[in-house]
C-alpha cells in the first residue's frame, strides 16, 4: 500500500499495513503509532534469515504482522527481531511478536534484556512520562521469555543470512540500552533515537532527550560513532528514510546543542520546570515555523516526542551534573 497521510482510528480494525520498499531486500512498515501515520517505522530486512527491526508498540503489533503477513513471512519465517532500545514506542510489541513467531530470537542491548523479560520497571518508568495517555499510546507490554533474547554489548553481530549481517555497537545518550545497526551489504544505519527525530515534510531534525538516561557527552559521542560508520543510508525509526546523511548529523547535533543551551539557560536563571518548558516550546515555534504551520503534524509529532519530556530530560541530566549551588 503506497504511503497515506492520514491517521487511523485505534478503535477500529486495524488499518492496511503501509510498506515503502527501499531496495536490497528492506522494507519500511509504518507502526501507525496511536492512530497516526507517518511518525514510527519498523523495518524489515527479507532474506534467507528475515529480521525484524523495531516492533513499534503493543497495539502496533497486528499492524506490523499484517505487514510481515504481507511480506510473505510467515509465523515459522522469521529469525530474529532487533530493537535499537526498548522505550515502548520501539519496543513495546516485542511480547506479542515474540508469541505470533515462535523461532524468532528477540536481540537487545545487555543493559535492556532484564526489562523485556519483566517489563514491571519499564512500563512504570514510562507511566510517569506519558500518565493518563500511557495505555491510549502504548498498550501492555507482555513478558518476552528469557530464552528468547539474546544480547549484545559494546559490538555484536546479527547473522541475516547468506552472508549479510547487521553490525551492532552501544549508542548510548538517548538511552544507556540503546544500540546503533549497520548492515553490511548496503551500509544502511538504523539510527533508533540516537540521532533525534527527522521530520520528513520538513526536512529537520527534532532531539530526542528524555528522561531518565539523557547525557549530553554521551549524545554527542554517540553521533560522532555513527558518522565514523561512515553509512550510506539513515534509516530512522521517527521518520524514514535519509539520504543526505552528513547534513542530517550537521542538523543532529546543532539541535542537540541548541536545546540543551536553551534549557540549561532557564534552569541556571532559577527557572521551574513548567516555565522552562513554556519558553522553550515558544522559541522552538519562532525557529521553526514550518513545522507548526501544519497544527496536525505538529500535534502528532509532540505526541510522539513531546517538548515536555525533551526538556525534562535534560533537566534531569543538568540536576545531575550541574554545579550550581543553589539547585
């Protein structure tokens, strides 16, 4: 199905599965994240060794396995199941997945496996963020038995078949169990959050800071490991295919930076938590107009990756470093 604009209604049947092939054998899947359209991707790399790439949320799973369904995999297909970190909008299907395709192997970071096999601490971590709209977004997160993960550490390998493999390293900064994917035949990164948000109407670049594990240094060396990947393709999980890597990472980080500059203001100008979020989100609107003149893309977007988080998460990592006495 050719890529739709329009969101989708979560108390209906799921909607068609809408798939972009990109070449080589991968395949984009929009997760329709809480009804919407065009903000979460799953991917699919088919082949002798199919590999899943992101589950999206628990109430993404039956859009994600109509898409496999559609793909040709069937519930004996499929090999293994990657995801770049297990915040519940990459990883929350991970529990239906696993149960819908019984050979397949869950892979994660080490730092993140515990949690996959008992989610209790992650869902209640993720209920602080999102409150009152956690079971609208996200749905239950359902146990993955602890035979099924296998994990990786600073570098690991996943075999894809025939030769081809995805090329795993630690990308912490957005998250201590996030992970960064290359695969070897085409040199596309899967980039998770550690390079922030694309915005594919607009072109830019949003950051991805929220609490509980933002670290600057961390981010920033993050970025400059996947630049030294040297990738041909980013492959992002908010939103989408990107060609113009360099000019992606170069928006990457001047967000980052500009961000953390605004809020690291207001925080050392004695500023509350609600005022710092206010202001920043005015600013954001005055730098970039284009992506609020759409008020639908905008709310969709801040659904996904609200400024609220954004700022708290690099309030958090100020309250943590910073000298400030009077904090």
């Amino acid at each position: 199905m050719s890529r739709q604009n329009a969101s989708v209604d979560n108390s209906q049947e799921p909607a068609p599965p809408i798939i972009d092939q990109l070449g080589d054998e991968v395949f984009a899947i929009d997760t329709q994240m809480a009804g919407h359209a065009g903000i979460t991707s799953s991917y699919v790399i088919r082949g002798s060794r199919p590999c899943l790439i992101e589950t999206g949320t628990a109430l993404s799973a039956p859009v994600v396995i109509a898409a496999l369904t559609e793909l040709g995999i069937d519930s004996k297909d499929l090999a293994t199941v990657v995801v770049t970190h297990i915040h519940l909008d990459h990883a929350g299907g991970v529990g239906d997945i696993a149960a819908a395709y019984p050979n397949a192997h869950v892979v994660v970071h080490e730092k993140g496996a515990r949690h996959l096999a008992d989610p209790t601490r992650l869902v209640a971590s993720a209920q602080r963020v999102f409150g009152p709209d956690m079971d609208r977004m996200f749905g239950p997160l359902l146990p993955t038995p602890n035979e099924r993960l296998v994990t990786l550490g600073e570098k690991g390998t996943v075999d894809l078949g025939d030769g081809r493999s995805l090329d795993a390293f630690h990308n912490p900064g957005h998250a201590s169990h996030h992970v960064a994917l290359v695969d070897s035949q085409t040199g596309d990164l899967y980039t998770g959050d550690a390079a922030g948000v694309f915005v594919p109407d607009t072109a830019e670049v949003r950051p991805a800071t929220p609490p509980p594990d933002f670290d600057l240094e961390l981010a920033l060396d993050s970025l400059r490991r996947m630049r030294d990947a040297a990738p041909t393709r980013l492959l992002f999980s908010h939103f989408g295919p990107v060609t113009d890597v360099d000019l992606v990472f170069d928006q990457s980080e001047e967000e980052l930076r500009y961000w953390v500059e605004q809020v690291s203001q207001a925080y050392h100008a004695g500023m509350d938590l609600e005022h710092a979020i206010a202001m920043v989100k005015e600013k954001d609107r005055e730098r970039h107009p284009d992506f609020y003149a759409d008020t639908e893309r905008a709310t969709k977007f801040e659904e996904l990756s609200s400024t609220g988080a954004q700022v708290s998460g690099i309030w958090r990592w100020l309250d943590k470093t910073s000298l400030n006495p009077n904090r």
